[in-house]
C-alpha cells in the first residue's frame, strides 16, 4: 500500500512524536497523577491507600467517601472549591489535598496578572 521511502518517513515521525510525547509527559508525572488520584475522585470504589498518606487520613478518606453528602457537594461543586469546603470536617485530608492542587492555581493567578498587566 505504502512505498517503503514513505512508510520510513512514517516510522520516523511517529517515533519522533512518541519521544515529544515522552518529553512533555514523563512517565514519572503520570505515577504521581495516579497516586494522587483520590484527589480528582474521592468516591472511586476500592480507593487504595497512597504510600505518602498516613493511616488516620486513610481512615478519614474512607469516611468521606461513604458519605453520600459529601459525594453530591463533591459533583456540584469545583474541586478546589470543594477540598476546601471540607476541611472543617476533614482538616488532615482537606490540607494534604490543597498542599498537591496549590501550585495550580497559583500559576493561574500568575498568568491571569500578567494577562491583565500586558493588555493595559
């Protein structure tokens, strides 16, 4: 189907792209997003306990994550949003999650003031 000339070039760009790919998205980044994937959903079934995370906050994530309250104001509400809504009732846990998501919005609120500055 392919004339060999054609199918190299093929071979060639797509090995390339899967080392950009690998550049822009290392496999280490993708271990840390799964051990911090309670964060994202806290209501996922069988949540296995991240190695960084100490049994008592283990014990609380469990907690909240069969309180079917927290679960509705954990789909209507930001993730930020709702991370720090529970840190009454959950401090240890709502703290270990805002220390990983912090840098985010951070870097938002860096780009936002700079947006701002340079359409001024």
């Amino acid at each position: 189907m392919f004339q060999d000339d054609v199918f190299e070039e093929l071979v060639q760009y797509l090995t390339s792209m899967r080392a950009f790919f690998g550049k822009y998205f290392p496999e280490e980044q993708n271990t840390k997003m799964k051990l911090n994937s309670w964060i994202h959903n806290p209501f996922l079934p069988n949540l296995q306990k991240p190695e960084s995370m100490s049994n008592e906050i283990y014990e609380s994530l469990l907690e909240m994550s069969s309180d079917t309250s927290m679960e509705s104001l954990f789909k209507t509400t930001p993730i930020n949003d709702f991370w720090c809504r529970i840190r009454d009732e959950y401090p240890m846990l709502g703290r270990m999650a805002l220390n990983i998501l912090l840098p985010f919005p951070t870097t938002y609120l860096c780009e936002t003031g700079f947006s701002t500055y340079a359409a001024t």
